[in-house]
C-alpha cells in the first residue's frame, strides 16, 4: 500500500445556488460522516486536502471564500468541516478536482497513489473527480455516506458507475482505510 490524501470536495459552500434546496438536507446527513471522517484522517496523519469552488470569484482565495460562507445562512453546514492549520487548499474552476489545478502535482508531491473522496457533489464533482483520479492510475475510494447529492436515483448510479466502471472502492465512512 502507498500513500493515502483524502479530498474534501466543495464543502466550503454558501449553498446560495439553484439546487441548494435539493443539497442541503444531502448534506445534513452526510456531516457527521464527513466530520469524522476528516478527524480519522488528521488523527492518522493523512493529508487533508480541501478541493473547492471558488464561485467565480477568481480574486479570492481560501481564507476569503471561507469568510463568505461562514457569513451565510447555512454556516453550520461549514464550521464543523472547516480546514486546519495543516490542511492544504485547492481553488477549482469545474467540476473535477483535477482540471487546471495543481492537484496532481501536490498529490505527487505527497506521494499519494490514493484518495478518498468526500463531499458534493455525487453525481457531478464526485464522478468527475474519481474518473479523472482513476485515468491518473490512482486509488480511488468513496465513502457512500460522506458524499451529498442533489438527486438520490443519479448519486446511486454514479457510486455503481464509479466503483463498476473505475474500480473505485465504494463503501461507509467508517470503514475507510487510509
């Protein structure tokens, strides 16, 4: 087994967007889950990278995009997963992780063959992410219950589509090996 980094996927949201209704209650119950989560991995060592949007507001950086979900209605949604002092941070324009980010060189750098994946959204930035991890020849796991959806029938194809046809490993939060 090589190295492990586990990916925390647009967690950082105002969720002040068109299919925030249909997310939120996705992300309520995936909290806990990412909660731990991401203090199994800090506990264990294992590099904590945040992969977020920057909502269009390519000035900003992490701290600032931070500010401005902290200062929204549904603040509770972030505190509890908000990034560490040790915590690394990736803006993100689309969907994947990987497009025109340095992600690979900083998992490269970390010498991570493997990431887990968490966070929002199943059916969009998590599928995207996991193929673009898996075409890096890269470990991919997603933890079921740690990623959020907007729509429950397209997230369960997209875990089937992701572990059939990527040969990720899909399974609960808890069972997780770093």
């Amino acid at each position: 087994m090589g190295n492990s980094a586990l990916i925390v996927i647009d967690m950082i949201n105002t969720y002040d967007h068109p299919d925030a209704e249909l997310l939120v209650p996705s992300v309520r119950r995936a909290l806990p889950h990412l909660t731990r989560l991401i203090g199994r991995a800090r506990a264990e060592g294992v590099p904590v990278v945040y992969a977020n949007d920057n909502f269009g507001q390519w000035r900003s950086h992490h701290g600032e995009i931070i500010e401005a979900t902290l200062a929204g209605e549904n603040a509770e949604l972030v505190e509890p997963l908000l990034p560490d002092d040790d915590s690394l941070f990736v803006v993100k324009a689309r969907h994947s992780i990987f497009y025109e980010t340095p992600l690979s060189y900083l998992l490269s750098e970390l010498a991570a063959d493997h990431v887990v994946l968490c966070g929002q959204v199943t059916e969009q930035c998590v599928l995207y992410s996991a193929l673009d991890a898996h075409i890096r020849h890269l470990r991919v796991t997603v933890p079921r219950d740690a990623v959020a959806h907007i729509h429950g029938d397209l997230a369960e194809a997209a875990l089937r589509m992701m572990e059939r046809n990527m040969g990720a490993t899909v399974l609960d939060a808890d069972d997780v090996s770093f």
